[in-house]
C-alpha cells in the first residue's frame, strides 16, 4: 500500500479482538500478533489503542480477564470472551458484513 495510513473504523478493533478471542484466550499482545499475522502484516494494533479498547469491553461484560503466567513465565494478563461477548462478536460481525457488502455494492457500481 502507498504511504496510507491503515486507521481502522470506529467499531472494527472491538470486532477484531472478540474474533481473536472467540479462539480461546490471549493476553493483548498476543491479541495484538493474531490480528497482524491474520491481516498479513496489513493491520497492526498499538498498546495505545488495544488496551483502552480491552478495558471498555471488560466492562461491558464482554470479556472477563485474569492473570497467569504467560509462556515467557511473565505474569500477564488473559483475555476471555464472556457470554455477552459471544452475543456481541455475532452483531458486530452481522454490522460489517451490512456495511462491507454496501461499500461493495458501490464500488462496482458503474458511474
């Protein structure tokens, strides 16, 4: 890509990481590789970013957190989704299929 910056819409990093999540738990910065491998290095989350995006949605109830040691034996914090969480991820992925399939729709709409 040019020199674009990849800014994610409002709403997609809280898709993203209960998608992660829906996987098993994670601490953020494995969260953080997962999204990256998975974009092919097109999408890449900053602390600055996933940590207050992790907060707002423990809050929410839509994942639960808890420490543990982490497989460099560090104390790290896990991330699980929560059954509400489960609930959200299908309506935060219903949302971007409407949408994505709309920009579709427009972009291969003849002038």
């Amino acid at each position: 890509m040019a020199a674009a910056k990849n800014e994610l819409l409002p709403g997609t990093l809280d898709l993203l990481v209960l998608r992660v999540l829906a996987t098993g738990r994670q601490h953020g910065y494995g969260i953080a590789r997962r999204i990256r491998s998975a974009s092919a290095d097109v999408l890449r989350i900053e602390e600055g970013s996933l940590y207050p995006a992790l907060h707002r949605m423990e809050k929410r109830a839509w994942i639960r957190a808890e420490w543990a040691e982490s497989e460099t034996r560090r104390r790290a914090k896990y991330y699980a989704l929560s059954a509400a969480g489960r609930k959200q991820l299908a309506i935060e992925t219903e949302t971007w299929e409407t949408f994505s399939n709309a920009v579709a729709r427009v972009l291969g709409a003849e002038g």
